[in-house]
C-alpha cells in the first residue's frame, strides 16, 4: 500500500460523487456529517504545516467506510484510486 493521503482520499470522494451524479452536500449529509465537510478538510490537509512541511492526515477509517457505503465502492477505491 502507499502511503496514506487523506488530501487524495478528499478529492477521490468529490470524484466519485460527481462521476455518480450525487450532490457532495447531499453525500456529506447523508453520512452523518455537514455539507462542506469535504472541501474544509481538504483544503486544511493541503496546508502545509510551516514546521514539519506536511499536511494533517485528518479523515479516520470510519468516515472513508461511510463515504464508501454511500457511494457504493471500495475503501481501497477511496484511498489507492483515481477517479
């Protein structure tokens, strides 16, 4: 496995939402959390922390299964893939 990007699990979850023709704030609503909630995190993962020279890796395993369930792929398509 490479190395975990939750920037790259952001943008694979906007992708996928558009390829399926859902609303992202109709898909963040319906996992249980705020519309928005994925561009927010995104764009704060992809700020780069001035003293390390990283982003936070800041979305758990339970929000990439829901995000999932919801769009009806794989994890795996969430976190290794490029839609």
């Amino acid at each position: 496995m490479a190395d975990f990007s939750a920037e790259k699990v952001y943008r694979n979850i906007k992708r996928a939402a558009k390829q399926k023709g859902i609303r992202l704030k109709d898909l963040e609503t319906s996992v249980g959390t705020y519309a928005g909630y994925c561009t927010a995190n995104e764009n704060r993962v992809a700020k780069k922390d001035y003293r390390t020279g990283t982003g936070r890796n800041n979305i758990n395993m339970e929000m990439i299964w829901r995000f999932s369930q919801a769009l009806g792929v794989t994890i795996n398509d969430l976190i290794e893939g490029d839609f």
